[in-house]
C-alpha cells in the first residue's frame, strides 16, 4: 500500500509539472455560460442539454473548468490527470477493508476531471482531432482501471470482463457510426459513462461499508453495469439502424 501510494503521489507531481509547464492563457474572453453549451451541444451530434441532470453537469463543468481555462491549462494535460485519478482507485481496491470507502470521492474527483479536459477545450477553443482520440483512448484506460479495482474486491472475472467488454461494444457502436461519415451521433442512453461511473463507485462504497460483504457489492455493481450497457447497446443499435437507414435512401 505504501509504495503504490509513493508511486502514485510521484506520478500526480510529474503530471502537475507537466501541466503547469505546458500552460498557455487565452488569447480571449472566454464564452458565456450559454455560448459553452451552444458550442458543446455542435460538438456532440446536436443534443440539446435543455434540462435535466446533463445541463446540471455541463454547468457544473462550465464553473469549474473557468478557472483553469484562463490559467492556460491544456485539454491534453487535463485528460491525462483524469486517468492519473482514475489508477488512485487501485491503492485502496487492493488494500480492502474499509479502503474502498475511498473509492467513492476518487471516482467523482475523476469523473469530473473526465469531463474537465473536454470544458477547457471548449472554453479555449482548443477542442482537436488527436484531442479527441486522446480522450476516448484515455476514457477506456480509465475504466479499465475501475473494473480492475471491482475485481480486486473480488468480483468475478467473467462478470467484469463482460461488464467492460458490453461498456466497449456500446461505445464502439457509436464511434463506428460517427466513423461511417454520419458525424457525432447525438443520442445518449441510460448506459453512458457518467452512469457506469456512479455504479463503480457505488459498488466501491458498499464494499467499504461492509467489508464482509465487498464481493457481493462489487458483483451487484459489475452485474448491473453489464445489464445497462447491454439494453443501451440494443436500444442505440436499433435507433442507428432506423437513422442510418433513412439516410441513405
């Protein structure tokens, strides 16, 4: 525990250098709270964050992301700290006990760094192509290392690689449809990564709560990932195959 925990702080410090010493301030104001989400909204397909939990979570990415926009940090350098966070999930997965209470605020400090790296890029006008790819590569390395911490608290090796690989064929589906030359698809299901986030993180919490019990939560936490991404996998695929093939004819 201690030298995961060494290796670990290390490697936070090397990213804030790396941060720090890449920063580059604006060269202008930054946009209004309803200029971000009109922005954000052409950049993901269309979908309008009107109401609901998405606009809360745009606005609560808008209110953080502000400050360090006008500090200059980059996209890039955000996303990489966001998969830092999501690695200070192991430390505790492994260490059991009442550990895995950690694991709650560790996964929303690193969902919000998650959807961090894409509001400064909005913010700065700095949203790329390899920015892009950087993000989706780095967000199935995070959940990656999620799914190996409910495996360290014992759930079954099955059920997570089945949890992980529906999560994947779920955003697969979606990244080979915008490939396909139809643009962002601006659909969203219950099985996005925000939910499979806060069942990790639930899953985390219950192990730590009750110890003698971890291998159940984390089980119930993997399975019910597994289910939702599954349905959201079926749902979307049929929603694309209705849209795709109107548009082609």
């Amino acid at each position: 525990m201690t030298g995961a925990l060494i290796a670990l702080a290390a490697g936070g410090l090397l990213l804030m250098v790396l941060v720090v010493a890449t920063a580059q301030p604006p060269s202008s104001v930054l946009p209004d709270r309803e200029a971000y989400l009109t922005r954000w909204s052409q950049l993901h397909g269309g979908i309008t964050p009107s109401r609901g939990p998405t606009r809360w979570w745009l606005g609560l990415v808008y209110v953080v992301a502000g400050p360090l926009a006008r500090r200059g940090w980059q996209p890039n350098a955000v996303t990489l700290l966001g998969l830092w966070a999501f690695s200070a999930l192991l430390p505790p997965a492994y260490a059991a006990g009442r550990w895995p209470l950690l694991g709650a605020p560790i996964v929303a400090f690193a969902g919000l760094m998650d959807g961090l790296d894409g509001g400064v890029a909005v913010l700065t006008g700095r949203a790329t192509t390899f920015g892009y790819v950087l993000d989706s590569v780095v967000d199935r390395l995070a959940e990656v290392l999620a799914l190996v911490a409910l495996f360290a608290l014992g759930a079954a090796t099955g059920l997570v690689v089945a949890a992980g690989g529906a999560a994947a064929l779920l955003e697969y589906t979606r990244a080979r449809a915008s490939g396909a030359g139809r643009g962002e698809i601006g659909r969203l299901t219950p099985g996005e990564r925000p939910t499979r986030l806060v069942l990790i993180g639930a899953g985390m919490l219950g192990a730590g709560v009750f110890p003698a019990h971890a291998r159940l939560a984390v089980s119930l936490a993997a399975g019910m990932m597994l289910a939702i991404c599954g349905l959201s996998f079926a749902w979307l695929l049929a929603d694309l195959s209705r849209r795709l093939s109107r548009s082609s004819d």
